[in-house]
C-alpha cells in the first residue's frame, strides 16, 4: 500500500481524487494549500505528490524543488486546468513523473499511479548506481543532481549525448566526465570547437590529409575524426558548424567512416560522439541553419545544465572551491569571507554563469590580497554597481538613464540628450557583459553579438573597456 498526498484547493477534486485511491487500496491524504500541502510532504513518507499549479498560496510549479528534496523523494505528478507550454516545459525539466491536464478522468488517475509507483519500486530495488567521478563539477544542488544521474546513465552506453545550456556553464566539464566515467576513459576525448573552424581548413582539420594532397601538405597528417577512434569526440558549440559542412558530418554520424583529402579508401573512426551548444537548436532547424535529421541524430541522450541563478544553493561551495585551487598553487593564505559577501554573491544574476563567477573571484582575491576577510566591497566595481542598482529597482535605473540624483529637481532633459545617455548606457552595460562572458575571446564576443571585429574594437574602444 502507497502513500499518497493530493494538493489541490478544490475540495470536490479532492473528494473525488481520494475515492478512486481508497479503492486502489492506498492511503491518502488532501492539503487545500501550498503551506500545508508542503508541511505534508516534509512530514510524511509520501510516494506519490498530486500538485495542482494555481493554489490561493502560490504556484505549485515553484514548488518543485521542495517536494523532491521532501525526505521520502516523492514521485510528482502535476495537475492543472490551465496548461501551457511554458508550464510542461518548467514542470518536465524539473524531472516530475507526468504533467496532467484537468478534468482528470478516472482512467489517466489509475494509470499514473500504477506506472509510477512500478517506476519507484523498481528504481528503489535496482541497486545503488555506479559512483560517478565528477572531476571539477561542483554542488549538490537537485539540479545538478539530476544532470550527473544523467552522466552515469550516459557513461555506460554508447548513445550520442547533446549538452545545453547558457555560455559558461560547464559543459565540456560534463563532456569530460562522461568520458571518463566510459570504458573509453583510457583513450583520446578530442574537442572540436565548431564556432572557431578556419573556414578555408576545416576538412583537413577533421579529416586530414595525404601527402602531396594540395600544396603544403608535405607529410601525412590524421585529422581530428580519426585522433577519436576508439575514444569520444566532442563537438562544441554545434550550432556554429557551417551546413555544408554538417552535410558531409550526416554521413560520417552514420558510417563512422570517412575520406581523408587526397586518399580514394575510407577511413574507419569508432567514437562516441558527445555534442554542446549554447544556442537553441530547434529554433535553428526553423530558421533553415541547422539540419533536422543531425539534430534527431545527436541528442539521443539530453542534458540540459542549468544557470547559476538556478542553482544559487551550490555557489558558497564553488567559492571554497574556487578559493582552495587558487590559492593553495600559489602559496597563497586560504582567506575568510563574511556574511554579507555571500548574501551579494548569491543574489547576482550572474550571466555569465560559473566562469564570471571565478573571473570575479579571482579579481576580488587580487582587490583583498592582503587582508585576511573578503567582503562585498572587495567585488569588482561593475558587480557592485549592478547589486546596487538591482537593489534600488526600477527607478534607479530611470533616474540614472535621466542624469538625476536623490533630491533633484533637475528639469528633463532634450529628448535627443536623454536618447543618447540611454543608449550609450545601454550600449556599456552589453559590451561590459560580452566581455565577462567571453572572457575577453575578441573572435567570440564579435560572433555572439553579431558584430564585425573592427566594429567591437571601436565599442571597446568608446566606452574604455578593456579586453
């Protein structure tokens, strides 16, 4: 017999909802209420959450992440009269059982408890899975729970792997310890940046050349395909790679062979292909810049790694992480951090996710090198500001686009004056991100803004930002 709680602020459903699983024969309980339904969960070794969204208290969705931390890992099930893609598109990444359109009939009830419950006994009776070594990834948050629980399954496959996520979350890390966790850990795990590809050399790049194949070519070189041969390949950022060239990858996905420049016999390449990208590959396949039939073939397995603004409970530990791997190197004393500098770390958006994050650490390590404490003030100038301007809201922000200060009667200004003191405001703010985010990479912050590099140049340039 199961354990199971309903939370929905509809009493009839409720009645309704615990008939039918007092004649399947398991227990039951209703909450009218998130609060309560929460407290329920916390207290009670419930197998089985029925969570309705829209509560008087609350949205159930923002929930989520309560109940599966609840100390019984309960399956949930959400339940709703006002689906939207959004909300099965939260409620799915947030790895919950099913996402049920009201009115529930008694049929889809029935079918959801049985399937989940089998799914959580054999998972309980399964035995423990296999330790995964994480390398350099970094918290225990659910989130990157759920994503290692997917390196494991992943490592012991052969499956193609497609990683998502926002630029600097980590998935090349993730690559690698798929990789590593594999049967093919003792072979090569060869990387691939496709954003960065000379067009004129990316054949020979992959699939390498003969001798005497074109001019210049005076030894035989393998090319990166055929270095992956018995271990995994790893496309990065997939989204950038020209379609023609992704015409001739097809076919090397499918035979895992190919021709290098100058050679009439095919090569041979056993790897195990692992794809990344930042951009959104479906809407590329909408757009016409990027193929389908690639995209079927590469996320045989999907993980999606989340932002760090998702994830702020794993942020003290990368700090101490951050804090141990560079100072130590360095002979440098391990420093202490203060209340109040964590309340600002955890409370930055941080765009550009763990690597801004250590980008900043280390120019707070330099700002605070010989004193023992880092504090808030210790951040660099352009994070303090932001927190600052995040604090103080909306009409900071319309203040300081105005020129005016706390107990001004400064007329408004002409309207072109005030344009362009928002526009190059604006204009600051996105080159100052673009660069954090990029890490200072010229080529790569001109491809993710769309801008010439002699244009981003003259930017930089313009409002004194430093590469």
């Amino acid at each position: 017999m199961a354990k199971i709680l309903v939370i929905d602020d509809d009493l009839l459903i409720c009645n309704t909802m615990s008939r039918i699983i007092r004649d399947m024969e398991h227990e039951v309980k209703c909450a009218l209420t998130l609060e309560e339904g929460l407290k329920d969960a916390d207290s009670g070794n419930f197998d089985i959450v029925f969570l309705d969204v829209r509560l008087p208290d609350g949205n159930g969705l923002e929930q989520l992440h309560a109940l599966h931390t609840a100390s019984s890992s309960p399956e949930v099930i959400v339940t709703t009269s006002f689906a939207d893609n959004k909300g099965a598109e939260t409620a799915l990444k947030s790895n919950v059982w099913d996402y049920l359109k009201k009115p529930l009939s008694t049929e889809s009830i029935v079918r959801a408890i049985t399937c989940s419950l089998q799914y959580r006994e054999e998972k309980n009776t399964s035995g423990t899975a296999p330790t995964i070594h994480r390398e350099d990834i970094i918290g225990n948050s659910p989130p990157i729970k759920a994503c290692l629980d997917l390196v494991a399954r992943a490592a012991h496959c052969l499956a193609n792997v497609l990683i998502t996520g926002e630029t600097g979350t980590g998935k090349e890390l993730f690559a690698r310890a798929i990789h590593q966790n594999s049967p093919r850990a003792h072979k090569n795990f060869v990387v691939i940046d496709c954003a960065a590809l000379p067009k004129t050399l990316i054949e020979s790049l992959l699939f390498g050349y003969e001798r005497g194949a074109f001019t210049g070519a005076e030894k035989t070189t393998v090319g990166l395909i055929e270095m992956a041969n018995g271990g995994t390949l790893f496309l990065d950022e997939i989204g950038e790679m020209p379609l023609p060239l992704q015409r001739t990858l097809l076919r090397v996905l499918q035979e895992r062979r190919f021709l290098r420049i100058g050679r009439t016999q095919e090569t041979k390449s056993d790897f195990r292909l692992i794809s990344a990208s930042s951009r959104n590959l479906d809407e590329l396949v909408k757009l016409g810049e990027f193929r389908s039939d690639i995209l079927f073939r590469l996320r045989s397995i999907a993980i999606h790694l989340p932002p760090l603004r998702d994830r702020t409970e794993d942020i003290k530990e990368l700090v101490f992480h951050y804090m141990k791997t560079h100072c130590q190197p360095r002979g440098l004393p391990l420093k202490g951090f203060s209340l109040e500098f964590f309340e600002k770390v955890e409370s930055y958006s941080w765009p550009g996710n763990i690597r801004e994050l250590f980008s900043t650490l280390e120019a707070t390590i330099a700002n605070a090198l010989y004193e023992p404490t880092i504090f808030p003030k210790h951040l660099p100038p352009n994070i303090r500001i932001q927190l600052a301007l995040d604090a103080l809201g909306p009409t900071a922000q319309h203040d300081r686009a105005y020129g005016k200060s706390e107990g001004s009667s400064k007329a408004l200004p002409k309207w072109q004056d005030f344009r362009k003191a928002y526009i190059e405001e604006g204009e600051s703010r996105y080159l100052k991100d673009l660069m954090s985010i990029t890490h200072g990479n010229i080529p790569r912050a001109a491809q993710l803004s769309c801008l010439s590099q002699p244009r981003l140049y003259e930017l930089l340039r313009k409002y004194s930002i430093s590469t």
